[in-house]
C-alpha cells in the first residue's frame, strides 16, 4: 500500500516533473487543510475507475438536503483509457474522513496530488 505522492509547485521555479505514485490497488492519500488536487493518469488500454473512501465516511444527514447521504460507499472516480482525471479534494471531503484509502488502481496508472 503506497501513500500518493503530494507535489508543492510553489517549492519549484517553472517547470517540474512532479513525484508520481504507481497505484497498487489499495493505497492511500494524506489530506491536509490546503488546496490539494489528485490526479490520475490511466495508461492501461481500458477505462478504470477508482475509488476514494475515508474509514470515518458515513450516512449524512444534511439540513435542507431531503433524505439523508449516504457516502459509504465512496466516491467513484472513472478514468478513460488513456486519459487524465483531476479531483479537487475539498470538493469531496465529506468522503474524506478518517484514514482515506485509494482503491481500484493497476499497473500503468499514476496518481499525484498538487498541493498549493
């Protein structure tokens, strides 16, 4: 289980290759209280979909939402053969809670975060 690697471009001048992590099937990811953006590169000839789910993540009952969420089942993340997908962190932290795995990975697909 590989912890995704978190890239700070603001400790680089102009261009970088970031650190990448090759997903094994179960990883994780560190969230911290800045802007972080994971990305995943699918290289295999397949779309592939990966999952994101804290083992804190739980049904949530909103006010002025309707029926209760329920976010245990994690948040699914496709990504086409061949192409790039971007999840912006915060947008999704509500599946964030807790240790946070990364499941659904393979060989020939990378996964990074961009931290600012």
């Amino acid at each position: 289980m590989a912890v995704i690697a978190s890239n700070s471009p603001l400790s680089n001048m102009g261009a970088f290759n970031p650190t990448v992590t090759v997903l094994t099937g179960t990883d994780s990811l560190v969230v911290t209280k800045s802007n972080q953006t994971l990305y995943i590169r699918n290289g295999t000839a397949s779309l592939v979909t990966i999952n994101i789910l804290g083992d804190g993540t739980l049904i949530e009952d909103l006010s002025g939402q309707g029926d209760p969420v329920d976010n245990s089942g994690g948040y699914d993340v496709p990504v086409a053969a061949g192409a790039v997908a971007a999840v912006v962190l915060s947008s999704i932290r509500n599946f964030l809670v807790g240790d946070v795995a990364v499941t659904g990975g393979a060989t020939d697909v990378v996964a990074w975060i961009h931290q600012q």
